[in-house]
C-alpha cells in the first residue's frame, strides 16, 4: 500500500509583505495544475482558508503513483509555483522494502522538499498496527 497525507499553506513569498498581485498568479497557475492532472487516486484539494490558501492531499493506493499522481511531486511542484510555501507530507509504501516499515516525512520549507524521519508513527509495526 501506498498511504498519503499532507497539507501546506500557499504563499508567493517567504515575506511578511506578499505582492498580492503575485499571490494572485501563483494560486491561479497552482489551480491550472491541479485541473490539469484530474487527480482521481485519492484528495487534492486547494482552497482558501481564513485568507490564506491551503493545499491537502490524501489517497490510500495499492502501489506506488506514477510520477503525475505522486503527491512528493504535487508538493514539489507547489514550491515551484510559490516558493514561500511550506508543509508537511507523510508517506508510506509497503512496496518499498527498505522502508516499508517506517512512514517518511516530507518538508516543504521555502519551496523546497526535504525527506525527513518520522518520529511520531514509525515503526509502523509494532507502534500502530501488531505483528501478522
């Protein structure tokens, strides 16, 4: 299995004195992106929350996404477009045998990912689910 979950909140600059006019752009080429990809394997979803804009991504797949549905690169691409962004994103793939016990964390930090261990969830065995 491969188990998302992420969100990161949307903004054009890491400024305290966004260009809303940038902000602007930014939420509407990451809007463009998103209809583009019709995400079918779980949720996506961008909306403003409070004024500012939000990004969550979801999904529970059998395997591991190709590259267009993979949630890493929808955060990667949302640092792209607005490179103030930040968030988190877990993942875990039960494929992937050197880690499948262990859930990573992606940080989005000034538009940048980073992979990051997981402190809280990991080891998956025993800590939330026991022994088969």
């Amino acid at each position: 299995m491969y188990e998302y979950h992420g969100w990161a909140t949307i903004r054009e600059s890491a400024s305290f004195e966004e260009d809303e006019d940038q902000q602007d752009i930014a939420i509407q080429q990451l809007r463009e992106y998103i209809e583009e990809l019709d995400w079918s394997p779980g949720v996506l979803d961008l909306r403003a929350v409070n004024g500012d804009f939000q990004l969550w991504v979801a999904g529970l797949d059998n395997h591991k996404p190709e590259t267009k549905y993979n949630p890493i690169e929808v955060f990667r691409k949302a640092g792209e477009i607005a490179p103030g962004s930040y968030g988190l994103l877990y993942v875990r793939d039960s494929d992937d045998m050197a880690s499948s016990n262990q859930f990573k964390v992606y940080t989005l930090v000034r538009g940048e990912i980073m992979e990051q261990a997981d402190p809280f969830l990991s080891p998956f065995v025993p800590k939330l689910e026991d022994e088969f």
